[in-house]
C-alpha cells in the first residue's frame, strides 16, 4: 500500500551545518504521528522538510527524499507552493492576521490559492469552523478582528485557516504550547476528529499529550551538542511508552534526561 508520507535518508542543512542527519520513515494515512524528543534535536526543522517550508530559511538545504503518495516533493517539476497548499501547517504561537475578520482569516489560504467561487466561501468558511470546533463561539462575529479571540480560539482558527484548503497532510509544531489545560483538551480532542479526514503529524513536549493523540511516535534526539538530531526509533505509541527498544528512548520518556 501507498503511503501518505515515505521519507529516505533525509538530511537537512543550515549553511554548513547538518541539523538532521540520515532520516527515513513512512507514516499511513489518516494516523496521528507525534514527533518527541529533547530541544535542538530537529523536530521542527524535520517537520518543515516535509512540506518545504526548510527552503524558505536563507541557507536552507535538504538532501534526501520525501515521497508525498510516491511523488517525491524535491523532484525537478514540483512547485513548493502547491506542496504547503497540500501540506499545511499549524505553528507554535497562533498566527491569525491581525487586522483581518475572523472570515476573512479563514478564507485566506483560499483567495491566495484562486481555486473557489466567491459564493461557495461563507460555506467553506463555516464548515472549516466547525472543523476546527470553533462555530458556535464566532458565528455571531465573524466580521470581528481575528486578534480578538482568546488563545486557544486564535489556534483553532489558525487551523480552520488550514483545513479550508484541504489539505492532504496537517503538520502541528508544538501546537497546544501556548495555550492553557482546557484549550490544550480542545485541540487534543480536534485531533482526534481531524485524523478521520487527514494525515497528521504534531511535534510536542508534552509526553502525555503524545500518548493520548498519536498512534505513533518518533523518538529523536542528539548523541551529543553540536552533532546533528537523529531518529532513534518510531514505532506504535503504545510501545513507545510501555517497550521502547531504544534505551535513550526509555531515559527520555520517563524523565531521566532531556
Ligand atoms: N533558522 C536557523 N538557522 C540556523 N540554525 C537553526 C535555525 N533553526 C534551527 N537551527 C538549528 O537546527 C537545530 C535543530 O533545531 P530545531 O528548531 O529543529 O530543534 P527542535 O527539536 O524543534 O527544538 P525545540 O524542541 O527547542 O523546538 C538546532 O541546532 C538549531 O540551533
Ligand atoms: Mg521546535
């Protein structure tokens, strides 16, 4: 079977310096990935790899392949705009334009793509809120700033923003960071709905928010500073948790370091 995601000897580069080094790993469609690991390891710089964003850093490099359902993103033909349409991203801080209405803010990712009717766009724009678990508190303000939302409203519009254009592929860097318990629930729970329709993968420190979220997780981590991040193991992530085979694995998940 096809996988969503097929990454091969992925190696990633800032300037001269190797950040990761030597990745492969594939991840099944519609499944959760949770991506752990102790800070400077590279999992944001792995996560951005995967839909081409690394690039967009000046002196950003990879070497490798990611293969999104077999087509490699790298490959000579492929436009890296059409990839981050295809593999969105929801990042650590919420990112809501600020000036800009809570439709509008939705709508955003369509009007840059050009690929709707202007009527279709009250429709999509609830739907994604309701994708996002967000309706009901701003339907009655959707012509209201963005910025005015609470935290955890602006990250759960950021990812109406990103489900509007479907995507493929949702990628979450440490997505709950800035927000508070209850919040934190309300995105872990939307995750949970969201994986019926899309491929996602979340990095996090939170070891309980990876064992409650993910079906897998990869483990990452340095042999030493200055050396680059490396895949130590990725498996089910109820092994993870209970059997690693990695005993840097165990040492980190149960707090020994990192
Ligand atoms: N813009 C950049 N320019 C140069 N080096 C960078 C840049 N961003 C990250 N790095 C380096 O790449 C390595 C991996 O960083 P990355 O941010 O991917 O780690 P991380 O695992 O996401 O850490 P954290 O858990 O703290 O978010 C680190 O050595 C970091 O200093
Ligand atoms: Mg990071």
């Amino acid at each position: 079977m096809a996988k969503r995601i097929d990454v091969s000897g992925l190696s990633a580069y800032y300037g001269s310096h190797l950040a990761i080094e030597d990745i492969s790993m594939t991840v099944e469609p519609r499944s959760v990935t949770a991506f752990i690991g102790p800070s400077g390891c590279g999992k944001s710089t792995f996560l951005r790899t995967l839909n081409r964003m690394h690039e967009v850093t000046p002196g950003g490099r990879v070497e490798g392949k990611v293969l999104l359902d077999d087509e490699n993103l790298y490959g000579a033909n492929v436009d890296p705009v059409t990839v981050r349409r295809t593999v969105g991203m929801v990042f650590q801080r919420p990112n809501p334009f600020p000036t800009m209405s809570i439709f509008d803010n939705v709508a955003a990712g369509l009007k840059l793509n050009g690929s709707y009717k202007k009527s279709q766009l009250p429709d999509i724009v609830e739907k994604s809120l309701r994708g996002a678990n967000l309706w009901n508190e701003v339907k009655d303000r959707l012509n209201k700033p963005g910025s005015g939302l609470s935290g955890g409203q602006q990250q759960r519009l950021c990812i109406a923003r990103a489900i509007a254009v479907e995507p493929d592929v949702l990628l979450m860097d440490e997505p709950c960071s800035a927000l508070d318990p209850i919040s934190t629930l309300a995105i872990e729970d939307l995750i949970g709905e969201l994986k019926e329709r899309f491929t996602i993968v979340i990095v996090t420190h939170n070891m309980q928010q990876a064992a409650r979220v993910s079906d897998r997780t990869a483990f990452f981590n340095l042999a030493a500073v200055g050396k680059p991040g490396k895949l130590i193991e990725i498996d089910e992530t109820e092994r993870i948790f209970s059997n690693p085979s990695v005993q840097a694995t165990e040492d980190y998940i149960s707090g020994r370091f990192g």
